[in-house]
C-alpha cells in the first residue's frame, strides 16, 4: 500500500509499557464487556473497541499511566490527520479533560461513523455552515 506524504508522517516514539502483558484484558466500564490489551494498528489499547469508553489513564504520553483522575471518559468526536489516520476526541467526565487518542483496527466501524456524524445530526449547528468548511 502507497505511503501517503511520505515526508510528512510523524514516526510513533518507543515507550515503555506500563500496563500488563499483552495476552491480558480488561473489563469496559461502559458496555462490560472484556477487552484485550493488545490492539492492532497502536502500541496501546486505550478504550474499548465495542463502545468507545475509556479511562483517564495517561497523562501527556501514551501509555504512562499517571493520570490522577481515573475517570470515565466518553468519546466526543473525532478528527483526522493530514495523512488520513483517525483520532478518537475522549472527554473525561470526572475531570473535564480531553485527550486525542488513535484508532485501533478492531474499532467498531459503526460506533465510529455514528460520533464522526454527530454534527450533521446536531440541530443547533446549521448543516450549511458545516458544509461551507
């Protein structure tokens, strides 16, 4: 598959995992269903693939587990890179703060495409203005 803008693409940095193994899981504390920690397409699985959820887990690096708030935090919307790769928006709940967290393969396409539309369903948001962007 063709690389797009080749010289542009953000290298993804070496960090060291602190979570567990990666044949491990963990328990969604939206849908309750049980997620595997490892997830294709990024070094660490932040949110639950079925429904979106997560937990305020990291701080300012993926993967380093020292956020304080451990709150629940929903999935707001979503943004795309210049080179085409999704963002998941997450807003905690407990604290306030959000977080842009990258897709993983096992995403749930539907759920996706449902935050990704969230806007042209608002109506306080006129569809015109949207689509003038």
């Amino acid at each position: 598959m063709p690389r797009r803008n080749p010289g542009r693409e953000r290298p993804q940095r070496r960090k060291k995992a602190q979570h567990a193994e990666p044949g491990d899981a963990f328990r969604c504390v939206g849908c309750r269903l049980d997620v595997p920690m490892s997830a294709p397409g990024t070094a660490h699985r932040n949110h639950c693939p079925h429904c979106l959820t997560s937990l305020h887990l990291d701080h300012r690096v993926p993967g380093d587990r020292r956020a304080g708030c451990r709150g629940r935090m929903a999935a707001l919307s979503v943004t795309v890179r210049p080179d085409g790769e999704w963002l998941i928006i997450h807003c905690c709940q407990s604290c306030g703060g959000l977080s842009a967290n990258r897709i993983a393969g096992d995403d749930n396409a539907l759920a996706l495409l449902r935050i990704a539309m969230r806007p042209l369903s608002d109506s306080r948001l006129p569809v015109s203005a949207l689509l003038s962007l």
